[in-house]
C-alpha cells in the first residue's frame, strides 16, 4: 500500500494536473511541493475549503494560470478522504 504522500502525490498528477504534464516521462514530480504541503494541511487538520483555496492559490498566484475552483474542491475532498483512509 502506498503512503499518504504517494497517493496525494498521484491524485495531484493524475486528476488536478493544471499543467497537463501527466503523461509526460520525467514529470512524475512535478506536483511533490504542492502534495508535499497538503499532507502538512490535513495532518494540522485542515479541512477541504483551506486545501482548495491552497490549490487554487497554487494555479492562479504561483503558476498564473486561470484556476478553475471546482475541480480544488473536488481534490480537497478527494485529498481529505485518502487521508482518513489512511488514518483508519
């Protein structure tokens, strides 16, 4: 079974990706910070509106991208669910 950082890191990679470099050989880390950080929030207990403002923050303020809030929402929640799976 793979840690909580390595499933954060996939759900990043695979479902957010606001970069679109999923597929892309040697991009496998590109996203570690950013899990790296929502890990750190959800062992504080953060809840899923801090994780998708934190994401959402990522896109539109570091990346200066168009962020799109739904789908921060949406990884929140997933994110949230790995870690209380994970905390069972």
């Amino acid at each position: 079974m793979s840690s909580e950082v390595d499933a954060i890191k996939a759900l990043l990679l695979h479902e957010w990706d606001p970069i679109g470099v999923s597929g892309v050989d040697g991009a496998e880390d590109e996203y570690d910070r950013y899990a790296l950080e929502v890990c750190k929030m959800l062992g504080e207990g953060a809840d899923a509106p801090a994780i998708a403002h934190y994401l959402n923050w990522v896109v539109t303020t570091w990346m200066s991208l168009r962020g799109n809030v739904d789908l921060d929402r949406v990884i929140a929640n997933k994110a949230i669910a790995i870690h209380q799976s994970r905390q069972n």
